[in-house]
C-alpha cells in the first residue's frame, strides 16, 4: 500500500482537448482515453483501471513518475498531498476489485472545457492557452537551436482547434452532470477557467437544480476575471477553494504572466481579502522555474507586508504560498541554471528564514534546483526568451537580472 495513490480511485481530469487523465501531474500523450469515448462510467476507462490494477500489485506505474521522483527529492508530491486530504477514502482500496475496475462514482472531477486564456505565460502552450498560438508560430523563423525550432513547428503543425471544442456538445456535458451524485468535489482549470462560456454554463445549471449548496468547487485561475458576479455565484456552494497564480511580483510576474498588469493583480487582491464571501478561501500559487526561483524571498516578502486576513490565510501554510518547481518546459526548469548562479540563489534563500513555512518552499526548491545538471540547456533557455522578447517587445535581462549568457 505504500505505493497507492487514492486519486486514480477517486479522481479523474478532463483535458482541454477531451483527452482523460488520471490527475494534472500524470503523463499526457497522444493514447489517453478521450470524452468520445463515453464518460458515463469514467473510472472504468482503460488508463485508471490499468493503473489501479498496478497500485493493487504494489508496483509504481510509469504514468505518477513525476510524484516518485518529487518523493525521492524530499518535496511534497501531489500523490502525499491528495492522499492525507482524501484519507478517509483508503476502506474503499482494501475493498477494491484485483483487476483494477471500478464499481464506484467520480468523487473529485477536474473538468478543463476548452484552452481558452488571454495570457501568455512563459511557461505555458497552446494546449493551455490559445493566445499562445501565434506566438508559437512566430517564434518559428526567429529560432535558430535545431530541436526548439523543431519544438515550435511541431506545436504550431499539430494545433487543432476543433479538439478543443468538445465542451459544445451538448450529451457529452450532460453525462459529465450525471456523475453529479457521486461528485463531492469539481476542479476548474483551463485555459482560464473564469472566461469558458462551457464552465459559466455549468455552475448556473448546478444552482438551478439545488446541488451548489453539496458540493465543492476549486479553481486554478490568473485571476483577471474575478468579478462581483463571480463571488455571488461562489456564494451559493458549500465551500470554494481558489488558487490565485502569481509567480512574482511587479515587473517579474508581469513578464513571466505576460501581458497581466501587476497593479491589478494587487489592487483585486486588496479588494478580495474585504468581500470574499465565508465559504471562500484564497491560496497563492506560484510556479517556480529558472527565472523567477532567485526572487523567492521578495515575494515572501511582500506577502508578510500585506498582512491578508483572507488571502493564503492558514497558518499552516505559512501565511505565505504554494511554491512548484517546474518541470516542463525542460530549458525553462531551475536545474538549466548554471552551478556558480545556483550557488548565489541557494545562498539568497537560506538566508531569508523567518517562518517554517519559507523555509520549506526554500528547501523544496532548492532541492530540485540541484536535482540534476541540466546546464546543457541553457542556450535553449537564452534563446526562447530573446525570441519572446522580439515578439513581446520585453527584456528578460532587465526583469531577471541573475541570469546571464
């Protein structure tokens, strides 16, 4: 059992292009189940039962490598995480059936409708965001680096998007609503979820029909949509939790979360941590990569000075933020750093230690940092932002200043 994640029992993820996954940090490819496949009985897709029917066995299935390896780290995985929140699941494991099936309802549903975004993050694509689109067809004649061209032209070559339509069809959406019985828990992300007519839709339609006040709903949003309207929607369910994603502050976050405005990120904060309705809470979520893990500390920092009451207000968490390294893209990663720039950085964020909770984000980070040496990738890194920067009309230099040719 020490190798059981409860989600694949649970849980299951609708990407924005259809495809059904076992959880956000699962392995996508191109064999995933899809939502025309049928989604009335979901748990009993081919992935969840093959992967049930391998945790049953005590083996460590190669689509979770990325939790094992965060474990081996000594960072929190996404597997330790959702198995404490869902523990009192773990009766229904012992009961399961040896070959992997599945004889009960969806209990925690990710649903992506579509890769809608206004932004375009640094680290992110077209299957996330569809503003990123042009971009990845622009940066094509810019790029030199043989395999980033190649990167680019095989993303521009392969966006479909029509695949990312599916929330239109009406019978698809209607079986996602018959899980609604079983479902505890709904997670929106995108795309930007809070601009996905799909979502929008669906939250009326759970008021409607008396269900809002049973279950909870969780977001991953930039936060650019939040409005008045949203939060008296919120009202009606029986507990929201959102994850606000901010990767910096001022001219860092702006640049890594182009083209969002940081006075606006701020002020909307403010206003939030006054109106946010009581079943509502706010966490901070920032995604740690090479640019911005050396600039830890002043986010930390400038968290402390606000002084939030509802913003990322628990105090086991530190009163701080989610911090997670990034993984993919690989150039993007912290490891690219070179060691004299990761020995500078580690020695900048052991010394801000003023709460347990920082020191844990430091540490976790800094252990991937030093996972392994991936220095190799740095002129890919260089590259890709002085290509974005001709796009953007940025400077990558000037916003992180650590980093150097």
């Amino acid at each position: 059992m020490k190798k059981i994640c409860i989600l694949p029992f649970i849980h299951t993820l609708i990407l924005p292009n259809g495809s059904i996954n076992l959880c956000c940090n699962s392995k996508v490819h191109d064999s995933l189940p899809t939502v025309q496949d049928g989604v009335d009985d979901i748990l009993n897709n081919p992935l969840h039962t093959k992967v049930r029917k391998e945790m049953l066995a005590g083996e460590q299935p190669d689509e979770c490598n990325k939790c094992w390896t965060n474990e081996e780290l000594d960072i929190r995985s996404y597997r330790q995480q959702q198995n404490l929140t869902y523990m009192k699941y773990f009766p229904r494991i012992l009961i399961a059936n040896k070959d992997g099936s599945s004889s009960s309802g969806v209990k925690f549903f990710d649903v992506r409708f579509n890769n809608t975004c206004n932004l375009k993050c640094v680290m992110c694509s077209s299957d996330y965001s569809s503003s990123w689109a042009e971009d990845e067809k622009n940066l094509i004649p810019i790029i030199e680096h043989t395999s980033l061209k190649e990167h680019f032209m095989h993303r521009h070559n392969h966006y479909n998007k029509e695949s990312f339509k599916w929330g239109h069809d009406e019978e698809i959406v209607a079986s996602i609503m018959s899980n609604a019985s079983t479902i505890e828990r709904l997670h929106f992300a995108g795309g930007e979820p809070l601009i996905s007519k799909q979502h929008n839709i669906l939250i009326k339609e759970l008021i409607r029909l008396n269900l809002a006040s049973k279950l909870y709903l969780s977001y991953n949003t930039n936060g650019e949509f939040i409005n008045e309207e949203t939060l008296s929607l919120w009202s009606h369910f029986k507990k929201v939790k959102v994850f606000y994603s901010i990767d910096s502050i001022k001219d860092k976050n702006e640049y890594i979360r182009y083209p969002s405005k940081w006075n606006l990120h701020e002020s909307r904060l403010d206003w939030l941590d006054k109106e946010t309705p009581t079943n509502i809470s706010w966490r901070l979520l920032s995604t740690v990569s090479a640019l911005n893990i050396a600039y830890i500390p002043e986010m930390a920092d400038w968290k402390l000075s606000k002084k939030y009451k509802n913003i990322h207000n628990n105090i086991l968490d530190g009163n701080l933020f989610h911090a997670c390294p990034l993984e993919h893209p690989k150039y993007l990663a912290s490891n690219v750093l070179p060691m004299d720039i990761k020995e500078i950085i580690k020695e900048k964020l052991l010394k801000f230690s003023n709460t347990r909770s920082y020191k844990k984000i430091a540490t976790e980070c800094i252990n991937f940092m030093y996972s392994k040496d991936q220095e190799i990738l740095l002129p890919e890194l260089i590259e890709y932002l002085t290509g974005l920067d001709k796009l953007r009309g940025t400077n990558f230099r000037t916003a992180f200043p650590i980093l150097k040719d």
